[in-house]
C-alpha cells in the first residue's frame, strides 16, 4: 500500500518509510512472525531441543539480514530513520 518494495533482500528498493501499522509495534514483523512460527513448531513437537532452532534463527537473520538492511535504511532515512529505531523495538 506504501508504495514501496516488500522484497527483504533489496533494502535499498526502500521509497518510503513505513511507520504505521504493525510497524509501529515492531520493525520486523516478517522475521518475528518466522521466529513465531517455529516457536509455534517447537511447542507442537514437544521438544526443547527444537527451541535451539528459533534462538538460531533469529541469531541468523538479525546478523545477516535485520543488521544489513538497518545500515541501508539509516543511510537511505537519515534522521527519520534513527528516531523510528529508537521508538519501535526491533523484535517486540
């Protein structure tokens, strides 16, 4: 509806800052569902082992995605950027 890119591994496709929405309540709210999602998995399997791979992939994706396009935002948003990182968490 923004108007700009949904597509995770082009950041710099970015047109506007999205600030509304679930966006107001976390600034990834696709990788939190993916971390929800594999909890959700886990709990189903009844099996604690099963938790190491949600802590594993949210490692994963905040090292090689979340932190990455962070830098390409900042950069592309400048200030507006930075005052949205400080008022909306990045996971919840």
């Amino acid at each position: 509806r923004a108007g700009t890119t949904s597509d995770p591994r082009r950041p710099t496709g970015a047109a506007v800052l999205v600030t509304t929405g679930i966006y107001s309540y976390t600034r990834n709210p696709m990788y939190l569902g993916l971390a929800a999602a594999l909890l959700a998995w886990a709990v189903w399997l009844s099996n604690v082992a099963a938790l190491a791979g949600v802590v594993a992939f949210m490692l994963y994706i905040q090292r090689f995605q979340i932190l990455p396009e962070e830098r390409v935002l900042a950069a592309r948003f400048g200030e507006a950027y930075e005052e949205y990182r400080r008022s909306v968490p990045r996971w919840l």
